[in-house]
C-alpha cells in the first residue's frame, strides 16, 4: 500500500477549499483520514446551509463518525486548511481526535487565541503544511469579496 | 400576547432534558425563544446519531436558523438547562445569539471554565435559572448509570 504525505492529504483538503471558494463560501477544507484512507471530505457551507456551525471540521468530523461507526475518533487525522475556532476545536475535543494537522495560523479567530489546551491532552497538534496555498486561497477570497 | 418567565422558558428546556434522559442521553435540553415564542427545541443526542457533535444547543441553533431564515441570530435567546461547553459556546459566539440563559453550571467543562470572553461581546449572559432541576436530573443520570 502507498503511503501519502502530509502534503498530499492538506491537498486533498485545499481541493475542498476550492469548491468553497466556488460556491463564495470562506475557503476552508478539510479531510479525515483513518489508516491512511480518507473517509470524510468536507467544505465550509455556512452560507449555503445558512447555519454558523456547518464548518468544514464539523461536518467532517460528523461524517467521519458516521463512517465509523464510532463517536471517537482516535486513529483518525484531521488535515484542515485553516486553524480550527473554538468551536471546532471544541468539537475536536470531544472527538478525542488522533492528529490534528492545519494549514493557515488564524490569528483572530484560532483555537490557540484562547487557549492552547483546548484539544484532548491524547490529541497530537501539528500545523503549518501548506501554510501558503490556503493563505493565497483565502487571501484572493476577501479581495474578491471586497470589490 | 402574555409574556412568558424565564422560568417558563428553563422549565420547557427542562422537558427537552427529561427525554435526553428518557433515551439514555446525558440530559440536557435547550430552546431558543425570539418575540416570546419558542422557534427551536432540542435535547442532547450525541448517543443516538453517534456524534459528539450533536449537543442540544448546536441543533437548536441550526433548528432556530432554519426557522429565522438567517444565520444569525441576534434578537434570540437561548435557554439551556446546563453551561455550554467550549464548542457550543463558540458556536453561540458564531451566532452572535442576543442572550444566553443556563440552568447548572458545569465547573468541568463548561465554557467560563476557559474563558468568559468566548461569546459574543453583544451577548447577554444570565446564569442559574432553575439550576437545582437541571442537576438533580443530571444526578440521577449519572447516578443510574454508575450502577
């Protein structure tokens, strides 16, 4: 079996991104991986669903439960474009999620802006991996919007 | 038109806690209110649908926003039997929800415990209505479960 990179799995959050960034929603993607498969790929849709809480994290971690059956999410790995906010960093928390990997830093609206312990002390942080191409995405974002 | 009490309000939150309970879920229960009348309701089911996403106050804000045909919801208050946790309450920052009313507080895992400040600046925040209801059911809860 191959194993994929990091790289590969923030890339395949970031084509996520990019559907939210076509349908005008803030660009933010994420993906779940369990065993080195993606099981839940998901978008931003506050707009779309016209709800505050449907983040890429949250519906993720809502899809990847569902795929596994389980409410814990131990041996899974969330990539995600952007830092998750508290609220989905809350919700990572009680997912006991393995791996949390990110993109982008939120200086303003980041989980780390509260409090760094927010996540379940078994969860691994890691952050930065394609760091750039979610900021460019989010970046041509707010500029397209405040034209 | 009456105008209906906190209490009202707790005590409708309270029924939605007692089916929680009814179903085998931690019992909490929440309603959202605008102009006097109740527009969501909602109970814990993170067992049932299996995702630890599902707290009442998330579906009900997603239920209010539904009914309001907005994403936020400024002129609402929620009621809700015990603290939000740390996911909830930023959704509720997301919401920007007017006032926030809850039963019990959660010394453990409700969201003063991280930072107060984790609600919207406009957000009223009221505390302690019909607490004792909410935790004697909690109680019992956590009592029949030890057995």
């Amino acid at each position: 079996m191959e194993l994929f990179s990091d790289e590969y799995f923030m890339n395949e959050a970031l084509k996520q991104a990019r559907i939210a960034f076509e349908e005008g929603e803030i660009p933010v993607g994420a993906v779940i991986v369990s065993k080195n498969r993606i099981i839940a790929r998901a978008y931003n849709q506050t707009e779309k669903l016209n709800d505050v809480t449907a983040h890429a994290e949250m519906i993720a971690i809502t899809a990847a439960a569902n795929y596994m059956g389980a409410k814990y999410l131990p041996d899974c790995k969330l990539y995600v474009t952007l830092e998750p906010c508290t609220m989905c960093g809350g919700a990572l928390f009680w997912s006991q999620i393995g791996t949390v990997i990110f993109g982008a830093s939120d200086p303003k609206r980041g989980f780390r802006q509260l409090d760094s312990s927010i996540l379940h002390p078994k969860t691994q942080l890691q952050t930065g991996v394609l760091a750039q191409q979610s900021e460019e995405l989010l970046n041509e974002f707010f500029k397209k919007l405040r034209k």
